[in-house]
C-alpha cells in the first residue's frame, strides 16, 4: 500500500495509486503522499512530465476511501486550509504536462483527478463517474468545476446529477479521453505520448501549458498581451539558441530547461 514513484532518465516520473485491495480508494495517509509526489513533480527541475496511473487492472482510483474519509468529523477551519498537503485536482499548480493512464475504475475523486490532467489514455474496460451524489456528497476537488468545461453541459450534468458510470467509448466520443487501447497498451502508449512531449523544449512546453489554462479565464485581449510577454521571456532562453542550431545542424535538440 503506497503511493509509487520513479523518474525516468528521459524526465518522466510516473505516480502510481498502489492500493489495489480497496481499488486504490485514497485514505489520509494516501492523500498525503499523493500531495508529496505532486510536490516534487513540480519542483524537482529533472522531470518535464508525468504519467499517473494506478496499480493492477480493476482500477485508476476509486476515489476517497468512504469508509474512512467520509466518516471523518470534519473540523471546521478546514476550508481554509486551501494548500494544505495539495492536489492536482484541488488546484495544485503543475505547469509540466501531465498524463493519466486509466486502468479501469475512474470515479469519484479519481475522476476529479482525471479532470485535473491534460492527456488521457483509457484502456479498454474502463469506467468513468462522479458518484458522489449517491451518498450525499458533492463532487469536490474541482468535479463540478471542472466537468462543466470540458464536456458538453448536458453530458456534464447528468455526470453530475445520476452519478452514473460512462463506458470508455463513451468517455473517448465526448472527449473525455484522448485515446482508449487495449490494456496492454495502456501504459506504453500514455509513455509515448510523454516521450514526444519530454523531448520538447521545458521551459517552452511549461509555458505553454500555462498560457492555454489561464487565458480560459481572461478576455482575448489579456490573453494575447500575456502571450506576447511570455514569448518575449522564452527568446533570451539558451533553449531557444540551441533550437535553432539543432535546426541549422540537422540533428535533434539538446534542450536544457535554461
């Protein structure tokens, strides 16, 4: 029972939920080394990007361990506690792309996890829900945020309001997932898409990234102005200087995060 984690030497870390007797469901202590590992993928400058999957076949995460967490008194200057131990699905920022690799069961806060990334690859048995309304809770940790940008409002609704599971066909028909493979390609193909990302230049890829999830939130006009400033910020990279000799050179790019 752990959260796993490992660095590849092309800079991908891969997270693994490995609690597969409760369907790698997240207790505290889960939560708590799940919000380290976030931690260091935000701050450890050797990763450019990370794939989260869970252990086994049956499931990516089952969410909050609900007989455990649910159970829980909740105390009330908890709300404002907003980055203590963070997630990516409550709003932890990660600039370095992450990749979910899904398994089987996506529900609950596993789902809102998934919501939380920006490429995904289902296998083929995979189910995907927010189930909290069936035992009078809310999708939190962004689930009813973020759904509401990413599927079509009446899809995302009737997520939210049955709590119904959607198939992985499903899931890849709305968008929800960008691909969905057999299960013994899941992890090769989620790698792969984190190998063409990781040899693209980091601070480039970073601010990328950065640029597509604000500008959600801004006017068009706000959002070019913060464009031109961060392009103009990336032209004084040596990244950029050695882009362009690999370019001139014929030959791959040594690209260093500088």
């Amino acid at each position: 029972m752990s959260i796993d984690f490992a660095i590849e030497g092309n800079g991908v870390a891969t997270i693994t939920i490995n609690r597969v007797e409760k369907l790698n469901a997240l207790d505290d202590a889960h939560y708590r080394a799940l919000s380290d590992a976030w931690i260091q993928v935000r701050d450890d400058h050797r990763i450019r990007c990370a794939v989260v999957t869970g252990a086994g076949q049956k499931s990516f995460c089952a969410g909050a361990d609900l007989r455990t967490e649910v159970a829980k008194k909740p105390v009330q200057s908890d709300p404002w506690l907003a980055q203590g131990h963070p997630v990516l699905n409550r709003g932890l920022e990660i600039w370095k792309p992450v990749i979910a690799a899904v398994n089987g069961y996506c529900i609950g806060g596993g789902c809102t996890l998934l919501l939380a990334t920006d490429l995904r690859v289902a296998a083929e048995h995979a189910q995907f829900g927010l189930a909290e309304v069936k035992h009078g809770l809310i999708a939190g940790y962004g689930g009813t945020q973020r759904i509401m940008r990413q599927l079509p409002h009446a899809i995302a609704m009737e997520m939210l309001l049955t709590g119904d599971r959607i198939t992985a066909d499903q899931a890849l028909r709305w968008g929800l997932v960008n691909k969905v493979v057999p299960q013994s390609e899941l992890l090769p193909t989620a790698y792969e898409y984190a190998d063409r990302i990781s040899r693209n230049a980091p601070l480039a890829v970073q601010a990328t990234k950065e640029l597509a999830l604000r500008s959600r939130d801004l006017e068009l006009a706000d959002g070019l102005r913060m464009e031109q400033l961060f392009s103009q910020l990336l032209q004084s990279t040596e990244d950029v200087r050695e882009g362009q000799s690999a370019f001139v050179e014929r030959r791959p790019p040594r690209f260093r995060g500088r």
